[in-house]
C-alpha cells in the first residue's frame, strides 16, 4: 500500500517509515502541509499518517482539504492528546488518532486495520454498470435507475475517480438543452445518492469534491 508520512521531525518521520516499509508497504514523507496536498495528488496514497503540528498549513487544514476531495483513510498522530482534540479530529473526517510518543508495533497495528476497514468498506460499495442492459448493480442487486440517473452514473463511472464538472455533465446528460443548470446537476446527484447510499446525507459512493464537481470513490 502506498503510505503518506506527514511530520516535520525528521527522526519520527524517518522511524515510521522504516517501520511501515518492513510492513511492505511503499512510504513517502514531507515535512509541512504544504508538501503533503501537493503530494496527495501526485501520489495518490491508500493511507495518510497525518501530525497536526506542521509549519505553514497545519494538519487540521490539511486533514479539511483532504476530506473535501477524497476517502482516503486519514490516521492523526500528534502529541495533542486532550479527549476534546481527539472529537475534534474524528468529527472532521480522520479513521483514527494516536497519541505521541507511541509505540511503533501499535502504529503498525493500527495502520492495518485502518487498511481492512477502507478495504471492506470498497467492497460493501462494489458498483458494476451494464450498458448492453442498461443495468446498474450496487453489491450484485439490480438498482432501478431513469434513464438520466443511468447517463450520470455511468458518465462519472467511465473514468472513475475523475473529477467531473457541472459543465462536463450538463454537456453529457443535455447535450440540447441550452438552459440546463447547476441545479439540474444538483437534482440527479441527490436521486442518485438516494438509491446508492445507505446515508444519503454521508454519501461515501457519490462523492463531491467541493468547488470542483463530482467523482465515484474507488
């Protein structure tokens, strides 16, 4: 799995990921948040190791921006150990939160059952599209979609993972129809959500990626 160290003390930082690559899994480090969104989206990790003391952009900053653009698992580990801190972090989207100085085997235990729960959670979202049939499965039960709702799943599904603009689906789904708007992208997100989500209100299968449009996780 590829891992994002996020921590500006170099000892800690060259510890974890020593630790993690004899896991087997594929680490890289930067030292500022800053570095870690540029990072993000060049390397796309399976798991960000995040401190939330880092110069410039502070982990907290980090940890919103990631969260708006993605589910990648996020475990916070800093010296911050108040229970306030903690809620903190996990009500704004972190997996979970380790308290420094830590044991490097818990760190490592940790990490792996972060993984397990991000796996099985892909895998309870599993959606399989059908286009001779025109069919949509959501964990192998045929979900009844109109024919709009179908164009629009299977449009974000053709390049899963991209980014894709109210523009780009406007064009997509009313190719003619020159008065079509944002509100009309906002209507099928929101019938869409509320055939695929379980919580419609958390949605982790239809996603947004706030100021930039929409994506499928996965």
């Amino acid at each position: 799995m590829r891992l994002l160290i996020c921590e500006d003390e170099p000892d800690i930082a060259e510890i974890l990921s020593a630790s993690l690559r004899v896991e087997g899994h594929e680490v890289r480090r930067v030292a500022s948040g800053e570095e870690a969104v540029k990072l993000f989206e060049e390397y796309s990790p399976n798991l960000v190791l995040l401190d939330i003391k880092l110069p410039g952009m502070n982990g907290w900053d980090v940890l919103d921006w990631i969260r708006e653009r993605s589910d990648c698992p996020v475990i916070i580990l800093t010296a911050y150990g108040r229970v306030a801190d903690k809620v903190r972090g996990l009500n704004r989207g972190a997996d979970d939160y380790i308290d420094k100085p830590f044991k490097l085997a818990e760190v490592r235990a940790r990490v792996a059952a972060v993984l397990r729960r991000a796996a099985c959670v892909g895998e309870r979202n599993t959606l399989q599209i059908d286009d001779d049939r025109k069919l949509v499965l959501l964990r192998g039960r045929e979900i009844a979609l109109s024919p709009k709702e179908y164009a629009l799943v299977r449009l974000l599904a053709s390049e899963r993972g991209k980014v894709f603009s109210s523009e780009e689906i406007i064009a997509e789904l009313w190719p003619k129809k020159r008065y079509a708007t944002q509100q009309d992208v906002q209507k099928y997100v929101y019938l869409l959500r509320k055939k695929l989500e379980d919580d419609p209100a958390r949605p982790k299968i239809l996603l947004t990626v706030r100021g930039f449009g929409y994506r499928l996780a996965g």
